[in-house]
C-alpha cells in the first residue's frame, strides 16, 4: 500500500539533478569565478558578530534593510522575503496558491522546467501556453487560458530560459493589466538583462517578483534567493513558510554579497563578456546556430547532429545541458561561459567535431 499522496507515487525525483560530471562543468549555469577569497575577512567580521546560538539576531533586520534597498524603486522590508534559493520562494508561492486537487499554474512552454517539477511537488497542477518559433507568446492567448477558474497562479520568466530571451515588455504588462490572479514574475537573470518590472510593483499588487543570488552573485552553492511584493502578499505567502527557514550563516553571506556589489558587478560584466565571445564564435561555425540572450547562457545547436556533439564534448571532459525537448526549441544545448582560457578550449573543441 502506497503511503503518500498518490501523485507523488510516479513523480519525479528532484534531489539529483540529470548531469554529467566532468572538468568543465558548463551546464548548470553557475558563475565560473568563486569571489570568496576576496571577502574573507568581511565576512570573518559577519560570522564574529552573529549569534549563532540563538534563533534571533540583528543580522536579520540588517539584510533585510540591505535588501531592499538594493531592490530599489521604494520598497520595505516588509515587502520582501528571502531563504534558500529561488526555488524555495516558488515552492513557497505554488503552496500557498493551491486550494484543491484541480488547481493549476499556467506557465509558458518552454520555460523553466522545475515549474513543473514543484508544482507538482505540492500538488499544483501546470498548463502550458506555447512559445511560437520566435520565442514570444501570445499574450490574448495567455489570458484566455488564465480564466479557467482553476487556474492560481500566471507564471512568466524574463529572460526566459532556456530561450534566454526577454519578452517585450508590452505583452508582460498585458497579462497584468488583464488578470487579477496572482502573476509570478521570474527575473533570476535581472542582474545579466537589466530589464525589470519592480517599477511596476505598486501600480500591480498581484506582481510577484522572484530573484536569485545564484548567478550574478557567485553562490550556487549557498542557496539564497528571494521574492519582491504587497505587503499583503508577502504576509499571506509567509503563511506556507517554516520557522527560521534561513539559516543565519546564509544571511551573513548575502550581507557581504550586498556589502559587495562592485565586486559582483565585475564578475557579471566577465561573465556577459564570456557569453558574447562564445556567442560570435558559435556563429562562426558552419553548421551551428546559436541565440543571443539576455542571461549568462547561450543555447545552440548543429542540426540533426547536436545529441552527438553532446557526447562529443563529454569525451572532452566538457559537461553542457542538453534542454530542447520542446517542438519549437528541438535539440538544443545549453552552455555557460567559464574563464576565457576554458571557452576558448571548448569553441575549439565544437570546431573540432563540426570539421
């Protein structure tokens, strides 16, 4: 006899992530650079001055104020939280939008898989508008499959990934000005774009923006992310959430990281150089077809010889993330910029296998 909620029986597995595991680890989208020797000793002083032996300490309130005011455009504290990673802030939301076994999401295809993967986690189900081939939606077309009322929750990533695209700004603000339903805007690549919505914060108060420290912030690994709106939304969502969620440790990280940002901001700037050099290289190849984006990722392609080139580079000791599985974006690799040393070594490898 099955234990669980019986939708979870055939679900998917989210704690092992399906990559190879090689020298060059190109395809999770992770900065190249670890910044950390740099911000030792700031730091030292955090974790010298935190009291990790109590549940409570100022630290909270100071990365809160931080926070926000990184943010910008006029925000609080109390229109923001934070914990570990982007994910948790869409677990959080997903969770707090279900009402009953019906409900869905309505997200864009292709998108962010593990959308999916948490809905389904809390038992939301997922409904999907289309990207046609240029990679843009149709925002009338959105709307009219947002108005089942089983539908919680509007989902858009912008950039998109793993189109990498963003979309114009005028179709965003359709699907605001035309649901009253709660829109989660996903920006984990804002810091890369520079294109944002938080100017529209107070003109929508069922915008929910959803960012990470992940990328432009060199701390994968850490697991900080966090979500702007209402007040009102923020306090409701807060409902879902576990006490002390965010460990201490984490939040002396983020401070420095916000302490920072000029160290930050020339990573970014790196990584964006990066992603241009492999980008014009692509092109340059017969054969490939390479997207400009707006993140720190660009997607490609060989035609009906990608999958091979996939293993080909794994043989290379270079791990990309094969993600077209969508029938407007077929066989596509997704691939991050590393140190220039290394994207060299892997345009010449690419070059190699296309002859």
């Amino acid at each position: 006899m099955y234990r669980f909620r019986s939708d979870l029986e055939n679900a998917e597995y989210l704690v092992d992530i399906n990559v190879p595991h090689l020298k060059h680890m190109m395809c999770l989208n992770e900065s190249w650079e670890n910044p950390w020797a740099l911000l030792r000793h700031d730091l030292i002083r955090r974790i010298d001055g935190v009291n990790l032996n109590r549940y409570y300490d100022p630290v909270t309130a100071e990365l809160k104020s931080s926070l926000a005011s990184y943010f910008g455009h006029g925000i609080t504290p109390a229109n923001l939280a934070f914990g570990n990673g982007a994910d948790e802030m869409l677990y959080f939301i997903f969770t707090a939008v279900r009402e009953n076994k019906g409900n869905y999401a309505l997200s864009l295809a292709p998108s962010y898989f593990d959308y999916t993967s948490y809905c389904t986690s809390v038992g939301l189900g997922v409904k999907y508008c289309d990207l046609n081939e240029n990679f843009k939606f149709d925002p009338v077309k959105y709307i009219a499959l947002s108005e089942d009322p089983e539908c919680r929750l509007c989902i858009l990533c912008n950039p998109n990934n793993p189109t990498g695209n963003l979309f114009p700004s005028e179709d965003l603000e359709y699907v605001l000005q035309n649901t009253h339903k709660p829109v989660l805007l996903d920006e984990t690549y804002f810091e890369f774009s520079g294109v944002s919505f938080a100017d529209k914060l107070s003109k929508y108060p069922n915008l929910i923006i959803v960012r990470s420290f992940s990328k432009a912030f060199a701390s994968a690994g850490l697991r900080f992310g966090y979500m702007v709106s209402s007040e009102e939304n923020i306090r409701e969502i807060s409902k879902t959430m576990t006490a002390f969620h965010s460990s201490l440790l984490i939040q002396c990280f983020a401070l420095v990281m916000l302490e920072n940002l000029d160290v930050f901001r020339k990573l970014v700037a790196m990584t964006i150089d990066g992603r241009d050099y492999i980008l014009k290289s692509l092109l340059e190849i017969d054969g490939v077809k390479a997207l400009e984006t707006s993140t720190n990722f660009t997607p490609f392609r060989i035609g009906n010889r990608t999958k091979d080139l996939f293993e080909f580079l794994k043989t290379r000791d270079f791990a990309v993330r094969l993600v077209g599985n969508h029938p407007s974006f077929t066989e596509y690799l997704r691939v991050t910029p590393q140190s220039p040393a290394i994207n060299r070594k892997f345009i010449c490898t690419v070059k190699e296998f296309a002859g």
